[in-house]
C-alpha cells in the first residue's frame, strides 16, 4: 500500500507536541502554586486533627514556618486561629502573581481548616 499522504500527518504530530510543550512550559507555575496552596491547606488541616489543643500562638509559630518553607508570600504566614468551645477555625490570605506571556493576573487564596477538637 502506498500512502498518498506523505508528510502530512508529521506535520500534525509536530503541532500536537507544539502545543502540549506550550500547555506544559505555561502551566506549570501556575499548577505549582496551586499545589503549594493545597499543601498549605493540607498542613492546616492537620493542625485541626493533631494539634488543635496546643495554645494559639504555637499554631501560628507552626504554620508560619510551613508557608516560608513552601516558598509562599509573607502574607500567608499571617494566620488567623479562632479557637470557640471545641471548634478551631484556621486561614490565612494572600495573593500569588500569575505571569503568561502578554497576560498578569493576581489571584486570591484563602487557604482554611475548621474543626472540632
């Protein structure tokens, strides 16, 4: 069988990895800095199920080493720990900076943990 079609489906292999490439190289700091979120969140969730009984500011001191060594905004070290009867509520807010090519954007993230303990 001869195919009539020579070349054309390599130029289509090569604009499918083209893009994907370009999908990969833009969306990763992007998906990065959702996945730093979700591990802060994850950290904060696990204060409520472990430690919720330790004094408030030793919960701040503890989250507040977890965002810097997650390479997150300084805000984001500034914890809110409400303690009411047996329920804890734990958040922060901060803003992380999304450069694309020709495109910024600023977005919110309100990591946040509640619990009874």
């Amino acid at each position: 069988m001869v195919n009539l079609r020579r070349g054309t489906t390599k130029l289509g292999c090569l604009m499918s990895l083209l893009f994907v490439a370009a999908l990969g190289y833009f969306g990763y700091p992007a998906g990065e800095k959702y996945f730093r979120f979700l591990r802060y969140k994850d950290a904060m969730e696990q204060v409520v199920l472990h430690q919720a009984q330790l004094p408030i500011p030793e919960i701040r001191a503890r989250l507040r080493l977890v965002a810097d060594s997650l390479n997150l905004p300084e805000d984001a070290g500034i914890v809110l720990v409400k303690k009411n009867g047996k329920e804890i509520t734990i958040e922060a807010h901060y803003d992380e900076t999304f450069d694309l090519p020709g495109f910024k954007r600023e977005v919110h993230f309100e990591p946040r943990a509640t619990g009874n303990y």
